[in-house]
C-alpha cells in the first residue's frame, strides 16, 4: 500500500495534526519521523481536545501502532507526561514503541537552548527552549546518547562525562552559569530509562515488516517546508528536516516506499518564531484573524505566543509544496475567512522594483514585499458544510484561485477543528 507522509507546506502549526487524527482511522501505522517536542498538533475528537508535542497523532485510535522513529529527538519527560495525560483523561492505552536507536533530549539541551536565547538578546532565533538545537548539535557531532544507551550505567556515565566535557567550559566562561555534574545525570536517565523501556523497539524493521505486509502507514512532520535547515528560512529554522523525503531517512525504511505526499497549507499564514514573513500584518487587522484562527485563536500550541499573522502566501506555499514532492493538498481553516467581505491574497513578491514569483533564499526575502491581490469573500459560516457543492461559490473560486496558483490538486478542505469537519474533493 506503500507510505502516505503528512507534511506541512508553511512555516508549521498547518493543521497537520487534524489531518492525520483523520487519516489515522484507516492506518496500522502513524510515525513522528523527526524534530521533538518544540512543536505541537491539536486534535479534537471524541474524547476531547488534545495538544500533542512527541506522540503521533495516531494514539486516539486503537487498531494503530503509533512510532517514535529513529529520527526523533526524545524528550523522555516529555513522552510520560504526554501518555499519562492520555490514560487520565479516559483514551484508552495506545500502542506505542520507539526505537532504541533514537536519542534522548538531555536536562542540559533545555538548559543550553534557554542561555544561548539569553545571549543572543534582540538577535535570538525565537526558539521554544525545548532543547532541539542542542540536541542535534550534540547528535551531529557523535556525542548523543541513544535510548538503548540507557540501561548499562557504567557505559552511560562514560558517554555522559564525554558530552558535558566542553559543555562545562561554555558554563564557567561564556554563561556564566553552574556547572553539570555527570553522576547526577547519569542516576537520572537511568532511572528516567526503566520508564520507557516497555515501549522500546527495533522500529525500522518493524516498519519494513510492515511495507513488506502491505500496511497502511502515515508518516507524520513536524513544522513545514519554510522551517527546513536546508531549503527554508535559514537560520531561522528548525534543527531537522520536515520535509517528507527525510521520512524514510528517519525512519530507517526504503526511500521508494513513499507514495502519497499531503501537504498542509493554511488558507491563510501564521508563523511562530523570527525570521522573514512577507504576507505579514499588524496591528488590528492581525489581531482580528489571530482571535478567529485555529482552535481557540492562533497562539502556538508548545509555546502559547501570539503567532504571526499574515495573507494567504502564493510564492511560498508554491514552495513549500514543491520541494515536499506534494500529491495532493490539504487546505486548512478555510472557514475562519468567513468574517470578511474581501479577501487579500499575496500574490507575488516585489524585490527592488522586479516582480518575484519564485520563493527566494533568505537574504533576498528580507527585502521582499508583497503584491497582494484582492478576491470576493463568501462573507458566511461554512464550518456545517460537508460537501464541496455546497459551499458557497466564492469560497469555490477562492479554493480553485489557490489550486491553480500554486499547481497542485487540492484534495482535502477543513471547515472546522472537529475531526469530522472536513471536504474531501
């Protein structure tokens, strides 16, 4: 049945999480593939509404076995307060395993995130501090600590004493700050480790057992294309890749096993977090379309900071999709845009005087403006419609607007943040 990736097409907070929620009734499988818990996904359903950070957006149905892949950084605190909120508030226990060789968010890369935001002042990267920068940095230059790492103590505190080496010298002279003592968090990852060991796998076979027995999968991302190290908003991006061709990277699964790629793109913009936003708008008109957003306004579900508010983005939703290898398209929250009679839409960039319809690298979006285009507004509720025939023809033409601007087939609209407010065309 091959491999459905569910990936943003902005700077993140799309909607993603509602998506899958729906697409997970079907699925044996849903993977988190990268990133930790600096994001979050909000889902409503039966039992209730729900921020989740770490876990897949796949634990609310039962017949699912919800992965914490390879690629994931593992805030382990994290992980047990999430899953123990779940079985308090009456979800029944789901079926989770994460893989023994995904590593672990240590104490310190909060700590790391916290102070470097500190030093950077008015130059900062508007980070969550959940640690995500440190952690991969630690990851990349080979000093991580794996989950498997933490069942063998003496082997542990080795590996420990050899990441917090340098850490302790940044501590002393540029921070300012005490030191870390490695027995202390050595006692602690070993106990933290007896608590997930019950859900710890091999979860890249698991997987390929799976595609070999033809399961429905849906691979997860976290954040959007514009937040890619690689491709967005750098360096005001995330510290792993969003996009759904690192799927089968994080998740330790054959490349050729993806075959349906759904982008999530708003029907409008929101961004969290610094870095160029050309569609942008202030004051009261983004305040307006901030407090009718999302699910109960547009703040960020890990941060709870107002978002940026800001038009619908031709040029960078045109992007986005592009570089995820997008199949169809799920446009979100189109029904907040019922309160207004006319609906701006940036079109087109202008950079010194020259028309840009193709999404620049960083230093030249910095210096981007908008051209916005204005398209009749439906001026009503929608969030009752199910059917793509019933909407009213304004919203058709705005949908169809989006569509050809961008060049791929819109096939999924949501009307609302219940699971079953959704179109599909």
């Amino acid at each position: 049945m091959g491999i459905t990736a569910i990936v943003g097409g902005n700077w993140g907070d799309e909607g993603k999480g509602k998506i899958t929620d729906l697409l997970a009734k079907q699925a044996d499988y849903v993977v988190r593939f990268q990133g930790g818990n600096n994001a979050g996904h909000t889902i409503i359903n039966e039992y209730g509404k729900f921020q989740l950070h770490l876990l897949p957006s796949g634990v609310f149905n039962q017949d699912t076995i919800n992965v914490l892949a390879t690629g994931v950084a593992v805030n382990i605190e994290a992980f047990l307060k999430e899953y123990n909120e779940l079985l308090s508030r009456g979800v029944p226990k789901p079926n989770i395993i994460i893989s023994d060789r995904a590593q672990v968010v240590l104490p310190h890369h909060l700590l790391f995130d916290k102070y470097e935001e500190e030093r950077l002042g008015n130059e900062k990267f508007g980070s969550t501090q959940s640690g995500i920068a440190p952690f991969y940095t630690d990851k990349y230059n080979k000093i991580g600590i794996q989950v498997i790492d933490l069942f063998e103590k003496e082997s542990l505190l080795k590996k420990i004493e050899r990441n917090i080496e340098k850490k302790n010298v940044l501590l002393k002279h540029l921070y300012k700050k005490p030191l870390l003592d490695a027995n202390e968090i050595c006692d602690y990852l070993f106990e933290l480790g007896k608590n997930i060991e019950p859900f710890i796998s091999d979860t890249s076979k698991e997987l390929t057992d799976a595609i070999a027995n033809k399961k429905k999968i849906l691979m997860e991302g976290q954040l959007g294309a514009l937040k890619d190290p690689d491709h967005g908003i750098y360096p005001m991006t995330t510290s792993s890749s969003p996009l759904a061709c690192f799927a089968p990277v994080g998740a330790g699964v054959p490349a050729s096993s993806i075959s349906e790629v759904v982008t999530v793109v708003k029907a409008y913009s929101s961004s969290v977090g610094a870095g160029p936003f050309v569609s942008e708008i202030f004051g009261s008109e983004a305040e307006e379309l901030r407090k009718l957003g999302g699910d109960n306004g547009e703040y960020g579900a890990t941060t709870g900071r107002p978002r940026r508010m800001g038009w619908f983005d031709v040029v960078a939703t045109k992007y986005g999709c592009r570089i995820q290898g997008t199949t169809g398209v799920a446009l979100s929250l189109l029904d907040v845009l019922g309160y207004l009679k006319e609906i701006p839409v940036c079109a087109a960039y202008e950079v010194n005087g020259t028309t840009v319809h193709d999404f620049p690298p960083t230093q030249v979006l910095e210096q981007a403006k908008p051209v916005i285009e204005y398209l009749p507004g439906w001026n009503t509720d929608i969030s009752h419609i199910r059917n793509y025939n019933a909407l009213p023809q304004e919203a058709k033409n705005y949908i169809n607007y989006i569509e050809e601007k961008i060049g791929f087939p819109i096939k999924y609209i949501s009307v609302g943040p219940e699971r079953d407010a959704i179109i599909f065309r």
